[in-house]
C-alpha cells in the first residue's frame, strides 16, 4: 500500500542504521511515546538495528493501558444494568477489572457492543431510543476530536439516551510527569505522530527546553522510527533539545485546527488518574460544562466509586520506562493475552503483548518452556 | 459537520467523516483514526525519509524512483 510500504524498505532501514552508527559515540536512552511505534520497533526489529548504545524504552502511549481500574469497574457496573448498550472499542473488553472484564459482561448477558467509530453508537442511539446507549470513550489526543464529535452529534440531534464514559488522557502532562521522576532515564523522546497530527506540537516546545530533551516527532513506520531516533540521537550528540518534526507528511506545526476547536467546545482538561502511574494534574479531558448532560458517570451514579490497583502487574514501572516487559516475573507465565494481569498485555498497543507476541521465543529457555505448556 | 467519504484502505472501502478535513479531495490520501481523516498526507513531503537518506549518501543501493 501506498505510503506504507516503501517505508519498511529494508536497504533504506540499514541506511539509516549504519548513519546512525557513524554518529553514535556515548550511551542513549530514548523513549518512543506511543503504544503504536513500541508495537512496529518489536514487530519489525527496529530496536536490533541500533547501536548497542542506543536503547529504546517504552513509554505510556496505549490509551487501554492507562485506563485507571476505576474506569475499567464504572464501565463494568455500568454495563450490567438492564437497559444500557455499552459500546466500546474492542480491546477494552478483555482489560481485567477486579473480579471480571467488560467480555464476562457481554457473556452473563450485558448488551455490550464493539463499534469501530463513536459514531456507530451515536447511530445505535437514534436506532434505539427506549434503550441507554454508552460509549466508553478512551484514547489521547488523535482520538479526542471524534469522540468529541459524537457529543456533539448527539447534542445537535437532541439524542437524551446517549452518553459518554470518558477517559480521556494527554500526552505532554505524561511525558512532563515521567522527566520529573528522579528514576528517569529518559534522555530524548520520540513524540506520537498521530497525536501530533491533531495537536500540532508547539505545546512540546517547553517541555524540551525545561527539561533539556531532544523531542522529535515520529511516525509509525520503521523507516519513520529510524528516521526518528538518528534525528534525536543527532541532537543529542551536538547537545541540542530542540523540537523536530520527522512525521512532515502527516504533521503541521499547529496540528488540525478545526478538531481542536471541536474539541476545546466539547471537553475540558481535568485531573486523571492514570493505571500504575496515579493521578497527573491537567492530564485529561472531561465533559465540559455545557455538555455535563452526556457524562455517564454523573447519569448512573457512579462519579465517585474508587478502586485500588492490582499490586502483582507491573505495567506502571513498565509505562515509564524503567522495567521492560520480559523483565516481569509474571511475563508470559502467569500473564499471557488469554489470561492477562493487566491491560498492557491485552492492548495491540500494550508493550507487554508486543513482547509476547514477537519476543517470547527468545526468552531464555526455560521461560519458553512454560510459555510453550501454556499454549 | 457531516461531510463523509469514501475511502480505499488497500481495496477494503470504509465510509469515513471528513469534517476535520475540509480540505481533502478525491484522490487525496488521509489518515483515519476511528472513522474520522485527522489528516491528509503531504505527497510531497512524503518523500523526506528518502532526501534525507540520500543526503547522508546512504540512498546508493536504492533504485531509482523506488520510494514513489
């Protein structure tokens, strides 16, 4: 396909590979951002093209991953009641909650949908206007501006049956967040490109001069994170922490402009609290005032239900950076996609599914072995 | 805010909202997200990675043209 495929050349990748060798002479930690480059550098061996130098860690881009466990339980209580069509993207059902997950709803007999676009239960709503229809609205900024416009749809439509259980997240906050631990290693960033194609990337633009990181806009592609990571790498080296865009065909500077305002007119930035890592001041979105109408949590009661992390999934320390999947004990033994502790392992974002899914094999034996019986 | 189109994800066609677009026509590449163009891709810009590469002189072993 058109724009995909000439970016996974694989005479261009060692190109880059041996540029980027040529230019590399001290040790460097970068983080890529989203769940989706972590997924491509595993999938495609990106990382193994590097210099022993350069390593990658991943970072908390997977929207299901962050989703706090309260979320994961407001969705589940609310998806049990009689009445309620509780839609949601796909890889949300299978994220552990307490006791069960979103899928053992739909199993007991909940009405729970799997749509591919907000818009699909904003159309489900008009088709049942006896029936309560949810949308469990999760994800960063790249999918903000859609969900906004079903809020917005609904609004304009006069839709009283429908609402949105939000857990919206940003990024910058999060990378904010992870430079100000005193664990951090994270010494340049690889930015979310889609994200970016939304939001533009001026708001990174502080970010790298408080903290003295390079921060260079990526792609998805290998070529793009190759292409990423010398940028970065070359800063680096010459001792710059600038802002750089390698994504140009999909990114502007100011992002898109009339999703932005969509979304400014829907949502507000709130406190969030995020799975494993705990709340970020300013690190979410909401319902704004005028559209506290389509809350979910405040039409079926449950604003204030709190719940407490699971202790044995590691997916926080994961998130920041500071453990890789394989390096959890439970890794591929007592958490596998089947049978996962926590949402990094479910989501085709999650870091700890893209080691199971193309690393296990190179476990050391043992490990294998028990991955192997569990098959 | 209703403008649709349709769109060829390498011959499976999707109905896709183009509100955020307003710009894109027929012909043009997007990228979707969830049902929604969130941007339309910069043919020209698109052939950076590859000015970049041979800048560097490490585009040598490629074919002529191949990136198009």
């Amino acid at each position: 396909m058109k724009f995909i495929d000439e970016y996974r050349d694989p005479e261009a990748a060692a190109g880059f590979a041996r540029a980027l060798r040529r230019i590399t002479t001290r040790p460097w930690t970068l983080m890529e951002v989203c769940g989706g480059q972590t997924h491509a550098i595993v999938k495609f061996g990106v990382d193994e093209l590097l210099p022993p130098e350069v390593e990658l860690v991943h970072g908390p881009g997977c929207p299901v991953c962050v989703t706090p466990l309260e979320l994961i339980e407001k969705a589940i209580e609310i998806a049990s009641l009689p009445g309620v069509i509780f839609c949601s993207f796909g890889d949300m059902l299978r994220v552990p909650g307490r006791t069960v997950d979103l899928l053992t709803v739909k199993a007991r007999g909940g009405d729970v949908r799997i749509v591919y676009s907000p818009l699909d239960a904003v159309a489900i709503a008009r088709e049942h206007p006896e029936r309560e229809v949810v949308f469990f609205a999760v994800g960063f900024e790249t999918t903000a501006p859609a969900n906004a416009m079903a809020v917005f749809q609904a609004a304009q439509l006069g839709l009283k049956n429908f609402s949105l259980l939000v857990s919206h997240v940003l990024v910058p906050p999060a990378m904010s967040a992870i430079l100000s631990s005193p664990d951090s290693r994270v010494q340049g960033f690889l930015a979310a490109g889609h994200v970016c194609s939304v939001m533009g990337f001026t708001e990174y633009e502080p970010l790298a001069a408080r903290y003295r990181v390079p921060i260079v806009v990526t792609g998805f592609e290998p070529l793009d994170i190759l292409h990423g990571v010398y940028l970065c790498v070359k800063q680096l080296e010459e001792g710059r922490a600038e802002v750089e865009n390698q994504y140009t065909r999909a990114v502007r500077r100011d992002g898109n402009v009339p999703a932005q305002l969509l979304m400014r007119e829907v949502f507000q930035v709130v406190p969030r609290k995020w799975r494993g890592v705990g709340e970020i001041a300013e690190s979410g979105l909401g319902l704004a005032a005028p559209y506290a109408a389509f809350d979910a949590e405040l039409r079926f009661g449950v604003a204030g239900h709190t719940a407490d992390e699971p202790t044995e999934c590691c997916s926080g320390q994961i998130m920041q950076g500071l453990m890789k999947p394989h390096e959890c004990p439970a890794f591929g033994r007592r958490c596998t996609p089947e049978h996962p502790l926590g949402a990094t392992m479910v989501s085709s974002e999650g870091a700890c599914a893209a080691y199971y899914r193309y690393r296990r094999f190179k476990l050391p034996k043992d490990e294998g072995k028990v991955v192997a019986n569990g098959n | 805010m209703l403008r649709s189109g349709r769109v060829d994800f390498a011959g499976v066609v999707k109905r896709v909202n183009l509100s955020y677009v307003p710009d894109a026509v027929v012909g043009n590449f997007v990228l979707v997200h969830v049902g929604f163009a969130i941007s339309t891709v910069d043919e020209d810009e698109a052939r950076q990675v590859f000015s970049y590469l041979e800048e560097m002189g490490e585009l040598a072993e490629l074919e002529e043209g191949e990136p198009s």
